[in-house]
C-alpha cells in the first residue's frame, strides 16, 4: 500500500473524542515499551508521527493516526509497564477495555509482543480478553533485528506454544529495522477492502 498523506487526528481522553464517521481502525494494543508507536512511523514510513519513548506511555490517552482518509491507526496505552502504579494500570485497563467494548468500527487488532520473552502475564491477560471480543487480530512479535536471523522463526514458535495456538496468524516483525512489513500491510489490506 502506498500511504501519501498520514495524520495525527487525536489524542482521544474520553470515547466523545473518538473520530466521527467509520473508517475502519486498526488498532495496536501491546505493553508499554514493546513497540506500538514505532510500528506505526515504521509502517508509515514516518520517523515521529507517532511519538515513541523509553518512560512510561500516557495512560489516559488514545491517540487516532488518518491514513489518508482510508483507515485509522489506533494506539491504544499500554499496559503492564513495571514503573506504573498500581492506579495507573487501572485506568490504563479502564481505557483500553472501553474503547475495545464500545467501538464499532474495529477491522483488526494487532497485539504487539517482544520476539524474546515468553509473553508476560499481562500479556496473557491482554490475549485472553482479545480473544472474548470475538474481534479479528493478528499476534506480531517484534524487536526481531534484537536476535539472530536465523532464529527468528523458532522464536515465533515459541511465543506461539506460550499463547496455545495453532490458527492465529503470528507474525515476526521489527520497527527498528523496518522488516517483515509486507505480510502486515497484506493483513490490514485484506481487512479494509
Ligand atoms: N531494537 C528495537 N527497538 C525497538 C523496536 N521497536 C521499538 N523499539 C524501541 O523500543 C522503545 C519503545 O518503543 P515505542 O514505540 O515507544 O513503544 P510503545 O510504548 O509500545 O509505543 C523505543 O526506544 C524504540 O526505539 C524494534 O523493532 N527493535
Ligand atoms: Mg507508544
């Protein structure tokens, strides 16, 4: 897909801020730290249209990226990061479950994992519930230029043994590297049109 003209639209704190109309979202749900904005500037080809970090993400916000009036690219806050209190994961969970429930216009859900740790229990917590929404997603395991080539499918495996299935579509994946971006493109592609 060539993207010519991406937007940050919103920072959304409240479900009234979310974009009017229903384009379809695509939306990056993952721990902080794991990721998720790098994905969309990677995948856009963008360096800082999302903006990405090393301290913990904005709990309360959801931030909405047009893609040239086709889709949205939907960051959600990330969970689980270990510097959080214990209220922040609260509202965190609170946000990211109030969007998952109430939107309508959801076409797939990416979870972004790390290639080399076993999915954490937040993680498992985060993939259960994806799971009971009955929403389409995709499992990318990112960080993969952090291993050797070689070993990267193994690696997929493995996180696929820890999450127990067979029939999820389970991608590696590195921002930093900007590889394996074809198969991801390919799966939003086959959602929107
Ligand atoms: N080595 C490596 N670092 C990455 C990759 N993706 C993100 N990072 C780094 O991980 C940190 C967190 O990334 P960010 O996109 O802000 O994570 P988010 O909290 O999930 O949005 C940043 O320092 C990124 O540069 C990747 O594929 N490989
Ligand atoms: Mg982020």
């Amino acid at each position: 897909m060539q993207v010519k003209n991406p937007k940050f639209e919103i920072s959304a704190v409240s479900p009234k801020q979310y974009p009017a109309g229903d384009l379809p979202e695509i939306v990056l749900v993952g721990k902080s730290n794991v990721g998720k904005s790098s994905f969309i500037n990677t995948m856009l080809n963008r360096k800082n249209l999302a903006r990405t970090s090393n301290t913990p993400g904005k709990t309360r916000q959801i931030n909405f990226y047009n893609i040239d009036n086709l889709f949205y690219f939907v960051d959600l806050p990330g969970y689980g990061y270990s510097k959080m209190s214990k209220e922040e994961k609260v509202i965190s969970g609170k946000f990211i479950e109030e969007y998952l429930e109430k939107r309508k216009n959801i076409y797939l859900i990416i979870l972004v994992l790390d290639i080399r740790h076993k999915p954490t229990a937040d993680d498992l917590l985060m993939y259960d519930y994806i799971l009971k929404t009955n929403l389409p997603f995709i499992v990318l395991t990112n960080k993969a230029d952090k291993i050797a080539i070689t070993k990267v499918d193994a690696a997929v495996e493995e996180v696929k043994k820890y999450l127990g299935i067979s029939y999820t579509k389970i991608l590696p994946f590195s921002a930093e590297r900007k590889i394996y971006l074809d198969e991801v493109w390919k799966e939003i592609e086959n959602r929107i049109n």
